[in-house]
C-alpha cells in the first residue's frame, strides 16, 4: 500500500508543482518521476528489511541476501533510467520484466505469510494477494503507459 501512496502523491505533487509554477503539466514525466521516485522508496526495503526480504525467498533461491542487495540496487538504477530520455524505453520495459518476474516471490510471501518488517510469518497471508496482485498489473500499465507509449 505505501508503494502505491508514493506513487500517486508524487505524480499528484508534480503535476501540481508545474501547474502552481506557471508551466503546462508534462504529466508523462509526472509519471514517470512517480514511478522512479516509488522504485527507489521501494529498494530502501532492501537494505532497511533485508532480513524480512530474504523471507520473501523461495528455499531454492542460493545467495538470498546479496540477491535482496542486488535487486535493491537495481530498482534505484532503473527508477533513475525511467528519467533519462535517451535509455527510458528500453528500462521501461525491464521494469515490466522486473515486476512480472518479482511475482512470485510476492506469492511465495503471501503462501508463508511474510511479514517483511517484523521479519516473521504473521503476516497477512493469501488474502493479501487480492490486492498485491492488480496491484503489480497497476504499476506494469502505469509503466507501459508512461514509459513506453510516452
């Protein structure tokens, strides 16, 4: 829930910010700055939860931690991409690859009830997927339409 609330208050912000500032709203980069901005929030996670990430894990996963580091760097690498012009495009549609391929570890974490905070598994479970699901689709459209059509 927090990542989406980044999400729309920063889009929301900037695109209030240019308004106030006496220039048309760009809102294709109000949204791509929401999206980079929410990624980066987003890999703070790993360095500040990375014993609760490692959770989220499947068994089979070798080398969990450096892997949570890794795809930390990652999401604040691509949140800077989707800024820059000459390389959006292409890290648009990583960034699609990138939260198609975090979904399973995402339901891994619902399945064993990860609470990625704690670290423990008193989460909320299954029934978290209701929302995390059409949640990660919102964030690959909000992609696909900010960084990739536009």
């Amino acid at each position: 829930m927090k990542p989406l609330i980044v999400l729309l208050a920063v889009f929301a912000v900037s695109c209030l910010a240019t308004f106030v500032a006496g220039h048309p709203a760009d809102y294709y980069f109000c949204g791509r700055l929401a999206m980079g901005i929410m990624l980066v929030f987003t890999a703070t996670a790993h360095f500040k939860f990375t014993k609760g990430m490692v959770l989220m894990l499947p068994a089979f996963v070798p080398f969990k931690k450096a892997v949570i580091y890794i795809t930390g760097y990652i999401e604040i690498l691509a949140g800077i991409g989707l800024l820059v012009k000459a390389v959006r495009g292409p890290v648009a549609l990583f960034v699609i690859f990138f939260l198609v391929i975090l979904l399973p570890a995402n339901i891994h974490a619902a399945q064993n009830k990860v609470n990625l905070e704690k670290p423990d598994t008193c989460g909320n479970g299954l029934k978290y997927l209701w929302f995390r699901i059409p949640l990660q689709l919102f964030f690959i459209a909000w992609v696909y339409y900010f960084g990739v059509i536009h």
